[in-house]
C-alpha cells in the first residue's frame, strides 16, 4: 500500500471565524470563497466524556424489520458485499449487511436531528405529485417521505435491493444504475433527493444533468453530502500525524482510482454543478457534525454521539474494500487504520469534525428538456 505521507494530504480546514447560529449557516453567503469557514467554532465541554450517551447497547444489534432478500453477494474480509455493487467496476465498495443497514438507518437518523426532524430543506410545499429518492439504500428515507405525502408517488432507486419487500402504497423502489441514461420520463418529478452516493458517483455533471432533464418544471432537487474523508478542527487538537489523515488520505487515494475525488467535495462543488446543469436559486447549508460527544451543549453533545455511534463501523464500511481492493493493502493494515479512528475518537482528544452539506436548486418554469 502506499505511504500516506508521500501524497497531498488534505488542506487542513481553518479555523471557523464568523459567528452564526451554531449548527447552520442558511444560507451560506459568498460561496466562491470556503464555505467551511463562515461557521462559529465547536465549543468544547471539558467533562464530556465518550459514554455521556452510551446505553451500553451494541452497534450490531439486529433490524429484524428490514428485508433478507438479498440474493447475490460476495464475502470479503468478514463483510457481505452486493455483486451489483462490487463485481462492475468497483462501482459502490460499501457492504450489504444488517451491521451496514443498521449504520445507514442512524445515518437517516442523524440527518434528522441535523434537520431540527425534517426531511429536506427544499421548499416543498404539499404533496409533490412524482418524487425520486436516488440511491436509496434501506429505503429509510423515501419511505418516510411517503409517509408523511400520502398524496406524492416515491420512487426509491438503487443498484442493489436492499430495500424491505413491504412498502406503503405509494412507494415503489427500482433497482438500477443512476450513472447509466436514465429510462425515467423527462420532466417528470417534482422532488428529487440524493443522499450521500458521493463515493460512487464519477460524472457529477451527467448525474445533475440527468437530474434537471427529468425534474418538471419549477420542481426542486436536493443533494445531500458529507465530508466523508476529510476531518475538520478549530482547536489544533488533531495532530499531523493523527490516525485520520492516514485515513483521509488513503480512502481518498483508493477511489481517486476509480476516478472520484472526493478531495474535491464541498458546499461549493455541488453547488456549481447543480448551477451548471440549469438549476437556479441554488443554496447551500452546512452543517458542522462533531465526531464524538466532546462539544459542548445539548444538540452538539447529541450529534456527537450519534455521528461516533455511525462511526462505530462507518470507518470500515466506507475504508475496508476501498483500501485493500484499491490499494492492495492487507485487510489487517486497513482494520487497523479503520479500528485506530475510532478508538481515537473514544478517547475523545481529538476534537474533529466533519460537515454535512444540503445543496438545493429549482429548475426553472420555462425550462422543459
Ligand atoms: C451510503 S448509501 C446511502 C443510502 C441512502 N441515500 C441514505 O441516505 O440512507 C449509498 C447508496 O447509493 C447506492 N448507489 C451507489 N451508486 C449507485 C448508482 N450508480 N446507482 C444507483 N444507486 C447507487 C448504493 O447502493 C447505496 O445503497
């Protein structure tokens, strides 16, 4: 494998300058500067430690409701893996298992407490008609949206099905290749979310643009990302030499073979190619999520948890394939690497963080591709 030290590392993030309220500056203003920087420092709380909000239950408890119907796998290093996913191209290097259900499904719950419990930050009003949740992992979230817009037809896309075989009635999921031509109407929904495909999404200028064809007119599109490889800190608590930049570094390294750059993530990306497809009024939020419960006040101290709870086995799901298939690192090097993380973040010395981006744009009345 190769030696993290020898490649660029990842900028280290700048300390946070302008106040604003803490978990969001909405919407972000100039964005062609870092968007990274216009939020107020992380506060530290002194007596926090990792446990404020351990129950002392496992991460690896079982969802007993979410379907079994998984028929085509591949094992690799004790991890189940979808043959739709892995066998072409390396496509998407993140497991199939319950362990991973699990993790996305507190991902979904994390989002939520991210988003004061809503669903998006598109304005959406009513029940739009024709919604399309890409990648759609478990389901989570096309099924509560459906839920909550008995009156909108959801349709949740993903390459491989993991979604439960139950479903309401007005939420169908399909499997399928979104990088591929989409077989969709063109502008057809009124709605459509993307969240966190940023690992396996290569062309994100055909994906937008695919978006804004088969968005109707006036409907919104909202893209959801985290800054999966990259720790940010405010108070120079994260070394040079700190077990996350050998992380950061050598997932970032693995799917730059695949040919994403996930170096190149933030507010502003998205936000250009959403603009460069065709959509207008395009706004960024952007969200600190500390890793760990070390900030200070209730909601931080909240997220922190969750986001180290995600973490528990996120370093590996995101880390492990990537680093030993990509890299042809051995598996105990990357386990290692993935395991030192997160006991790094237990500890709790390390005061990083990372941001979750919502980026939402319109298309315009007049347009009709
Ligand atoms: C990290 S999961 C996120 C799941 C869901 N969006 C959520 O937020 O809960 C990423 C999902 O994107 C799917 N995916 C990756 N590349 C895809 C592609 N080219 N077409 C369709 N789905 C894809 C994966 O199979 C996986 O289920």
């Amino acid at each position: 494998m190769a030696d993290p030290k020898s490649r660029p590392a990842f900028p280290k993030a700048q300390p946070t300058t302008e106040p604003k309220s803490p978990l969001e500056a909405s919407p972000e203003p100039p964005l062609e500067t870092s968007p990274e920087t216009s939020l107020e420092p992380l506060e530290v709380d002194d007596t926090a430690c990792f446990f404020d909000y351990d129950n002392g239950s496992s991460q690896a408890s079982s969802t007993q409701s979410l379907s079994s119907s998984i028929k085509d796998h591949v094992y690799e290093n004790g991890r189940k893996y979808h043959r739709k996913s892995t066998d072409e191209d390396n496509k998407y290097l993140l497991p199939s298992d319950e362990t991973e259900f699990d993790r996305l499904d507190m991902t979904h719950h994390m989002s939520l407490v991210i988003l004061d419990g809503e669903l998006h930050k598109a304005p959406i009003k009513g029940d739009p008609h024709n919604v399309l949740d890409c990648g759609t992992g478990t389901g989570i979230w096309a099924l509560d949206f459906g839920s909550i817009h008995p009156g909108s037809h959801v349709i949740g896309v993903d390459l491989a099905p993991n979604q439960p075989s139950w479903t309401y009635p007005n939420v169908v999921f399909q499997t399928d290749d979104l990088e591929k031509a989409w077989t969709y109407k063109k502008n057809h929904f009124d709605f459509i979310h993307s969240r966190m495909v940023a690992s396996a999404i290569k062309d994100w200028s055909k994906y937008t643009k695919q978006m804004f064809d088969h968005a109707a007119p006036g409907a919104y599109v909202e893209i959801s990302e985290h800054s999966m490889a990259h720790i940010y800190c405010d108070d120079g608590s994260v070394p040079e030499d700190s077990v996350f930049y050998a992380y950061g570094n050598n997932l970032s390294d693995a799917l730059l073979t695949l040919g994403v750059d996930v170096r190149q993530f933030s507010g502003s990306f998205f936000k250009r190619h959403l603009e460069e497809a065709g959509f207008v009024d395009v706004q960024v939020f952007t969200y600190k999520v500390p890793w760990g419960s070390w900030p200070k006040g209730k909601k931080f101290k909240y997220l922190g948890a969750v986001c180290a709870e995600i973490l528990k086995t996120g370093f590996e799901a995101y880390g492990l394939m990537a680093m030993t298939r990509l890299l042809n690192m051995p598996a105990e090097e990357a386990r290692e690497i993935c395991t030192g993380c997160y006991n790094t973040i237990i500890e709790g010395k390390q005061r990083g963080y990372g941001f979750q981006w919502h980026v939402i744009g319109r298309k315009p009345e007049a347009a009709a591709e």
